[in-house]
C-alpha cells in the first residue's frame, strides 16, 4: 500500500468493541493487507467475532489505475485526512442483530475504532463526492474464513528494483497460506469496474462465501450486500 497526493477538489456487544483500541492490534504501516490478516485473527481469537471468522469480512479497496481516494486517514498530511492509495484493505464485522451496525475495523483510519459502516462510507469513501472516473473504487469483498487461508505475501511488492524495502516491512515472518501459497497479494489487489456486480443476488451472495476471490462491487452496492449477507 503507498500514497500519492491528492487534491480533495478533484458478534459482540457495542460495549465490548468500544472499549476496544488501535494499540491493541498489530499495525505496520503501508502493510494493510498484513494489518487486516492479524486484525481478523485476533478477532476471532480475542471472542470479538465468532472463533472461525464467520462474521467477518476482507474488503480490498483500488481501481485499474491504483489509484483510490479516502478521507480520514492517518498517513493523510491535510485537514481533511483525505490521501490518493494505490490499494487499502479493511475488515467489516456482520451483526445480525438489526439494532446493531455492521462494523468496520480499519487501523488506518482517523475515525471511532470500529466505526458504523453506514458512518465509514459516508466520511471515508464519501460517495457523495463528484469523483473523475479515474478515481472511481471497487470492492473485492472476501469472506475472512477463506481470505485466513488462502492469502499469502512475501511482500515482494515493497522492493524497488534494486532489491531495497520501500517501506520497513513487518518484523515478523511472512504470511503462507495453508495450501503453500507464497505469494497471492497481486490477486486480490487486481480488480477493474467492468467486472463488478450488476445487482446483489444469489450468486453474488454466493461468491462472498464460497469463492476465494470473493465478488466485486461497487460502492453503490457495498450496504447493501451486507445487508443481505444470511
């Protein structure tokens, strides 16, 4: 994960995640795809989601060009908190009590840690905001189950040329997935919007939970996924 500038012109209880924080959770910064793995484990392991992961959910955010705006991030240097990645990842917990929110877990973000996802698209993916097609996000939504066994990094695509980090990578060992896959990121960062949804039905539902990949969506179909998710 890296940045570019930006101009902006262009199942638990509420308590018990409230009183959760960032510090808690593994974070290497430009590593999301690593951040959300170990957030998802944790999780599961601290009984904050169901033990398997059931519940929750990887979304990785980007576009053909890589390049993707959202507000209310740390690495942000403007008030606003808005930066130009070329790819994000976020966890998003389903609750299937209709008075609770569905959550959105994103150690990157400014915002409350978890925040709602109706509050998340609304101050971070702002879809209210007139974007150039260029900028326009999609979706990869991946059912935590199988992103926890199927993704693998060895963060080859934090190295220039010459074999140097662009960034410090993480101090622990790189992640290998149970079928021993070393590398895989390049599959879930790819991802173009002629390839998303045209309508949330049975296969799209279908896809989140059964495929490795997940399905694509856009941003006008992110809720509402959630929302039909069994």
């Amino acid at each position: 994960m890296a940045t570019s500038n930006v101009d902006a012109s262009s199942s638990s209880s509420s308590s018990a995640t409230a009183s959760l924080g960032v510090s808690r959770f593994q974070h290497t910064p430009y590593y999301c795809e690593e951040n959300v793995y170990l957030l998802c484990k944790k999780l599961c392991n601290d009984g904050i989601a169901k033990s398997a992961g059931s519940d929750l959910f990887v979304v990785f955010i980007s576009n053909e060009k890589k390049q993707i705006p959202l507000w209310h991030q740390k690495a942000s240097h403007r008030a606003d908190g808005v930066i130009l990645w070329d790819y994000h990842a976020i966890c998003v917990q389903k609750r299937k009590e209709s008075s609770l929110p569905h959550l959105v877990w994103d150690l990157d973000s400014t915002l409350p840690f978890p925040s709602p996802l109706s509050t998340y698209i609304d101050e971070t993916i702002r879809p209210s905001f007139q974007l150039f097609s260029e900028y326009q996000r999609v979706f990869r939504i991946v059912h935590a189950p199988i992103f926890l066994r199927s993704f693998a990094s060895d963060r080859r695509h934090m190295k220039d040329s010459a074999g140097n980090w662009v960034y410090p990578p993480p101090a622990y060992d790189v992640i290998v997935a149970e079928d021993g896959t070393t590398h895989n990121l390049n599959e879930y960062m790819e991802m173009s919007s002629v390839d998303v949804v045209k309508s949330i039905g049975p296969d799209a539902l279908d896809a989140v939970l059964t495929q490795k990949l997940g399905v694509l969506v856009s941003e006008s179909h992110l809720e509402e996924l959630f929302s039909q998710i069994s």
